[in-house]
C-alpha cells in the first residue's frame, strides 16, 4: 500500500463518482446550519467505511479547481478529474474500513454559505488483504452549501507528528499499539515465534547485540527455536516509548534466562528499539541492547 494510497484511505478524501443527484448520505441541509455540517461530515466518513461511492460521489464536489492533500503524499491534487483514476484504484484494493471521528468542530464562514470543519479521525482496516492503520490524523474540511446540501470543496490531512509543545507524544494509541507488540516479542521469545518476527520486522532490521556482532531479519529468524539460542524466561521492565510522526523510540531494561550454544546464562541488558509506521502498521527497523549484568546461571 503506497503512502498515498495510505493517506488518501485515511482522510476519505475524494470519490470516484460525480452525481449530482442526493443519493443515501446526501440528505438536504438547511443553509447556515452547523448541526447538518456535523452531520454530513460523519455520513461522508461513513459513505467510506461502507465503500459507498455513489455516496460519495454525491458530496464531493465535481469541481476543476478543488484542493486535496493528503497525510503521507507530496503530492496536492487540484481538481476533481484529477483524482479519479486513484480513487478508483483505492476502491478496489480497499477490502474493509472502519473510522471514528473525534473532537469535530465547524466554524460557519460570513454569510452561512461555507463552513471549515475540523476534526481527529482514527482509521483501521484492510487494503488489499494488509491490515492497516491510522489514528489521530488531522483533518481539515472546506465544506459549501449550494441548494440547501452540504458538499466537500477541498481536504487536508495530516499526521500527529509531536504535542503542542513539540514534545515527543507519550500517550495515545501509536504508544498502546507499539507498547503491545513489545509484550507479544516477549511472548514470541518464549515460543520462537517466527510469524510475528516476520510481520514485525522490517526487511532491513538490524541488531546491535553486546558481543560486538550484528543480527539481521534473517539470522534472527534462523536462530529463533534452535540450539544457538532459547529463553526459557524474560521480563521486561522501565518501558518507555516515545513517538514522533511516523517514527517511534521505545527503550526498556530486559531480563533473560536460557541458554545460547547449549550454555546456561543469564543477562540483564537496556535496550532502544526504532520502530516505523508503515501502511499496515508499526514495524521494528533496529534493535541496540547493552549487557547490563552478565553471570553464569546456578546449577
């Protein structure tokens, strides 16, 4: 899934559709009315959910000059006709939607005939068989009544990238979400689980490890259940994760008991790990771990 195929599902940006005619989710709105602009918000982002294009299509605008910009793309798509190849394209990879709107505001322009609705969106689903995910984007509707009904002019989309004071977010979902997948590496450790290796890693994983030697996806994908290593138990502890756009920090201390060549040990190391958001969700790029304390297990 491209980046901008990923934005664009994130927003519902568009649709593929130019009728003009009220279909399911383009009901009347009285003009000036910021209750029916909330409204048509809402249905919008569900006519996407349910991969509605006829809906769609009926409250967007078949405008030449619309503005579209998308979270995860370079790219500003002026005018309606310009998009409808990709939406299209969109349409047919996207196998399952599911959004929340979040915090939805609407400041009605001079004259009541324009309105600015702003709001969080979180979005969840499937494309092309890949799960996918994106919560707390920024999304910024230009909305114009024309005969009484709300249409969509222009979108911008963004992605939460720090807090207000330029900290690192600390909470949240992309925390939780890369919180829980700490916690089922534990579990995978203690399984040697390749499958969630191989969802979770990225292509270009590297390891740094306290031996001075680097590990790849692949040579940790070979050792996981073998005799060169096995976990008979490991806890976590001091976790810390912190997150910046589409890139995230997570550093915690790791306690290990088992054995590495058919040799007992014991190992408490600190580690920092870098995580990416990719379409289908958080990836681990790299690993650095430190040997804390080092023993020989007792007989």
């Amino acid at each position: 899934m491209s980046n901008f195929v990923a934005g664009l599902v994130a927003i519902a940006l568009a649709a593929t559709a130019t009728a003009a005619e009220p279909v399911q989710g383009a009901q009347a709105a009285a003009s000036g009315d910021v209750a029916a602009a909330k409204a048509f918000v809402e249905r919008y982002v569900a006519a996407w959910d349910r991969k509605d294009s006829a809906a769609i299509g009926a409250m967007t605008a078949p405008d030449a000059d619309g503005v579209f910009i998308t979270a995860e793309s370079p790219r500003i798509w002026v005018g309606f006709p310009t998009m409808v190849p990709a939406i299209d394209g969109v349409l047919r990879g996207l196998d399952s939607r599911k959004s929340t709107v979040r915090d939805l505001r609407v400041k009605l322009l001079p004259g009541g005939k324009a309105a600015v609705a702003t709001f969080l969106l979180d979005t969840e689903g499937k494309y092309e068989g890949k799960p996918f995910a994106s919560p707390g984007m920024r999304i910024t509707y230009v909305l114009e009544d024309r005969k009484d009904r709300w249409l969509l002019v222009s979108a911008h989309g963004s992605l939460p990238v720090a807090e207000a004071d330029g900290s690192a977010v600390t909470t949240g979902p992309d925390v939780d979400a890369i919180t829980a997948l700490i916690e089922q590496a534990r579990k995978a450790d203690l399984a040697a689980d390749r499958a969630f290796y191989e969802r979770t890693l990225t292509d270009d994983f590297s390891f740094g490890i306290s031996t001075g030697e680097w590990e790849s996806k692949q040579s940790k994908l070979a050792y996981l259940g073998s005799d060169r290593h096995e976990a008979n138990s490991e806890a976590i502890s001091d976790l810390r994760v912190r997150v910046h756009g589409t890139a995230a920090i997570a550093t915690f201390t790791v306690t290990i008991d088992g054995s590495w060549m058919k040799e007992p040990f014991h190992v408490t190391a600190i580690i920092t790990q870098t995580w990416v958001k990719e379409a289908s969700g958080w990836k681990l790029a790299a690993t650095h771990g430190s040997r804390r304390e080092v023993r020989e297990a007792k007989p």
